[in-house]
C-alpha cells in the first residue's frame, strides 16, 4: 500500500494537491481552472471522475477557482468547515446543494480508509486550514499559507512522514520588493504566509518527530527563488546533522505544472 502526494499547482496563482491512497483519492483544493486541473491530473493517469472529493483548505480564490465548475460538471462532493463555505458561496453561487459536505476544523472524518485530520492555520481568512491525513500507518500532511509558526499546527502535522510545507517568500525579499506597503504587511503578517526560514526552523522540528520528505510549497512569484528556499531549508537541515537526499528528501513544488511525488510506502518516504 502507498500514500501519494502530489502537488499540481503551488503559488498565488493556483493550489491544488493530489492524494492517494488505498483506493481513495483526493484533491486538496482547486485553485486553476477546471480545464487545467483536468489536465494535469491526466497528466498523472488520473480521470478527475474518479476523485472522490475535494477538500478546500480557505475560500481564497488561489484555492477554489475551479470548484465551481468541477462540482457542475462531475458532482464531485466538496468538503470545507463553515466559515470556507461561507466565504466560497458569496463569491460562487452555483455549488449544487449534492456536492456539500460540512466538516469542522480540529475533528477527524474518514473518506473511505482514509483518516481527515482538518486543523486551524493563522491566516486572513474565514475558517482557514491545513490536513493531516493518515491510512494505514502512514500519515502525511497539508500545511500552506500559514501566517507564522504556532504549536497548533505544529502538533497537528508532527508525525507526518510526507509534507507540503509552505515555503512563501523571503523575508528580505519582501522588505526590498516592489510590493505597495500595504501587501508587504499583510504577507510578512501574522495572518499571512510562512516565510523560508520560518518553514526551516518548523522543518527542523518535524524532522525530528518523523517526517522524511518535504515539498515546499506557495512560493510567491515575486518574493521568492525555488533555490533560495530549497536551500535555506536543506542548509538548515545538513546544520543540524541530516543528510538532505538519505535522510530527508527536499522539493520544491512549481507554480504552474505538476510536481515530483511524495510517496509512501509503509515506514519509507522518498521523492520520486
Ligand atoms: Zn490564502
Ligand atoms: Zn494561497
């Protein structure tokens, strides 16, 4: 039995991550286009009628945009807690009422084998989370556009042998980008995203309670370089004595094509 993971789209421009495992799959958000994510789930020989929902972490539309669609189209049930469901309906009012599934945030559901952790995230938004998920002994997890490190989430991922971690920007970056002040507050924010050297340090601590491979993930276009953030983190993890590639395995997600794998088997995570 294997539990994949698998970024399709990673930025501000669109999320979507693929999951699969023992017969279910999964997509955590919809963020492109219908068209799109059509497209680069075949690209992984996989029919989008054969999902078995879509689980959305926070109605920005970088998470939604092809939901409504989607929905019209296959009937693909949606899972989101309230507060998402509220903030999606305002903007997209054509969800037949069959595709709503309501969760809430912090208690596990199942979708066939698979166990749904959904957990609370510091950001601007109404109800926003990442997932834990776990199937057989595996566990892996979902955690992006997290304004700042807090024991909450930390606690709901540690464990995960395979993470989508974001890795949003650097912090100089920012600070000496072409962003109004406005936007540079609201992403170096509390409520904002997760910055590399901040997802570094989380990554430290999870290494240590088990998790083998990492896609970094939401990098802004604008404020981030994927070396930059692969190697601010793979430099923070040979620091403290890991050997990035044996120990650990380090991606980076893209922002606009399908990314390497995360798979795993049993005790074994490794990046293909
Ligand atoms: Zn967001
Ligand atoms: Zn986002």
């Amino acid at each position: 039995m294997r539990m994949t993971l698998c970024p399709l789209f990673s930025g501000s421009s669109g999320n979507s991550i693929f999951l699969s495992c023992g017969g279910v799959r999964l997509l955590v958000d919809a963020g492109m286009s219908a068209a799109r994510e059509e497209a680069a789930l075949r690209e992984i020989g996989v029919d989008v009628r054969e999902l078995d929902g879509v689980l959305v972490t926070h109605e920005h539309v970088d998470h939604v945009r092809g939901l409504g669609v989607l929905c019209r189209k296959y009937g693909l049930p949606v899972y989101a807690n309230e507060g998402t469901w509220q903030g999606i309906l305002e903007k997209e009012s054509g969800i037949p009422a069959r595709c709503v599934r309501t969760f809430y945030t912090g208690e596990d559901f199942y979708i066939g084998g698979v166990d749904v952790r959904p957990f609370a995230i510091p950001h601007d938004a109404n109800e926003p989370v990442g997932f834990a998920f776990s199937c057989q002994g595996m566990r892996c997890g979902v955690a992006t556009d997290i304004g700042h490190i807090s024991s909450g989430w930390m606690d709901a991922v540690s464990g995960c042998q395979a993470l989508v971690l974001e890795a949003n920007h650097d912090v100089e970056m920012v600070e000496r980008g072409p962003y109004p002040q406005r936007l540079r507050r609201r992403i170096l924010g509390r409520n904002g995203h997760l910055c590399n050297a901040d997802c570094a340090k989380a990554l430290l601590e999870l290494a240590k309670k088990g998790t083998r491979a990492v896609s970094l993930a939401h990098l802004s276009a604008d404020n981030n370089l994927p070396e930059l953030a692969y190697n601010t983190v793979c430099e923070a993890l040979s620091g403290a004595g890991y050997a990035v590639g044996s120990d650990i395995s380090v991606t980076v997600a893209r922002r606009d094509r399908v990314s390497d794998m995360l798979i795993l088997e049993g005790e074994e995570a490794d990046a293909v």
